[in-house]
C-alpha cells in the first residue's frame, strides 16, 4: 500500500495573498467608479421626466405591475399596441426598481445612473484586456469625466443600458479572435 502524505500547512500554498494582489491589482477602478457615481448622482434629484422619458417610465410603471403588459402608455393615441420600439430588457432592470422604490422619478433615472458607473468599469476590464493595465485606467477615467456620456446617464432613456450591454462585446471577441487566429478555437 502507498502512503499518500498531504503537505503541512507551511508548506501549502497560501490563497490569500493572490486573492488579495487580484483586488489590488484593479484598486484605481474604485476611486473612478466613486467619481463616476458621483457626477451622474449631483443633482439627479431636480430632474423631471419628459418625452421619450416619460413615456418608458410609464411603460416600465406598467411592467412593474403586470410583467406580461409590454404595452404603449396610454397617451396620444397609441395604446394599448404593443411597444416593441426598444428593448424590453432594459424596460424590464426600469420595473424592477419601480416594483421596489416605487413609480417615482428617481426609480427611472437610477437604473440609467447604474448602467452608466458600469460601462465605466466595463471600459476598464476591455482596456485591460486590450492595452495593459494603464490604458484600462485612462478608458475608463476619461468615460467616467467624459462630458458626452455623463448627461446620457441621467436620463430616463434606453441609451446606457445599450451602451453598456454592447461595450462588453470587445471583452469577449478580443480573447475569441486570440484563439482563431492561434488555431485553438
């Protein structure tokens, strides 16, 4: 019979350390998502719904009570036709916060603020993955700053959720064209 020994504590491998080096590794993400929440939060408050605003607010208030009525609002003559002029994804993260905050305007412009902090961070992990560390780090602080995309973030509208969604791509084809181009997929 062989005698299998199993290594002493001191001689195993620590996990700690490499978890810990992997957190620290991506620590300049944290301040640029805390300046990136806050200059889409700065007064959000004073914003009021309209327009196209409005009217997937109150699309999103319908899905939070039935999630089966994926209708146009009762305005101006289009509804009850179904709505399938955007993504219903996006409608259905908007009912989600209306269901527990309430059909409130804060409830519709929060889930936009949140997809907008998270292409940031999705910025730094493509710009990671593409360029290095340091180009991660300046992608994402110039998104997080960019004048473009912060007011996109603090509406009520579809745009950073999509913008979000699709900016993972890069993330995932660059690895996957790596592989072909090797011959290994």
């Amino acid at each position: 019979m062989v005698s299998v020994s199993t290594p002493s504590a001191q001689e195993r491998p620590s996990q700690k350390p490499a978890r810990s080096s992997a957190w620290l590794r991506h620590a300049w993400l944290l301040p640029i998502l805390g300046i990136a929440l806050w200059l889409r939060l700065a007064g959000l408050t004073n914003h009021h719904l309209y327009g196209d605003e409005a009217e997937y607010s109150i699309v999103a208030r319908y899905l939070s009570r039935d999630w089966t009525y994926l209708a146009y609002p009762q305005i101006e003559g289009f509804g009850p036709t179904p709505f399938v002029s955007q993504p219903p994804l996006l409608l259905y993260v908007t009912a989600v916060f209306m269901r527990v905050m309430g059909p409130t305007d804060m409830a519709a412009l929060l889930p936009a603020v949140l997809w907008g902090v998270s292409t940031v961070a999705v910025t730094y992990f493509v710009g990671t993955r593409l360029g290095g560390r340091f180009a991660g780090v300046a992608a994402a602080g110039v998104l997080a700053v960019l004048p473009f995309h912060i007011p996109r973030s603090r509406r009520a509208r579809l745009y950073s959720g999509s913008v979000c969604l699709v900016s993972r791509a890069p993330y995932f084809l660059f690895p996957w064209s790596q592989d072909r181009n090797s011959g290994t997929a």
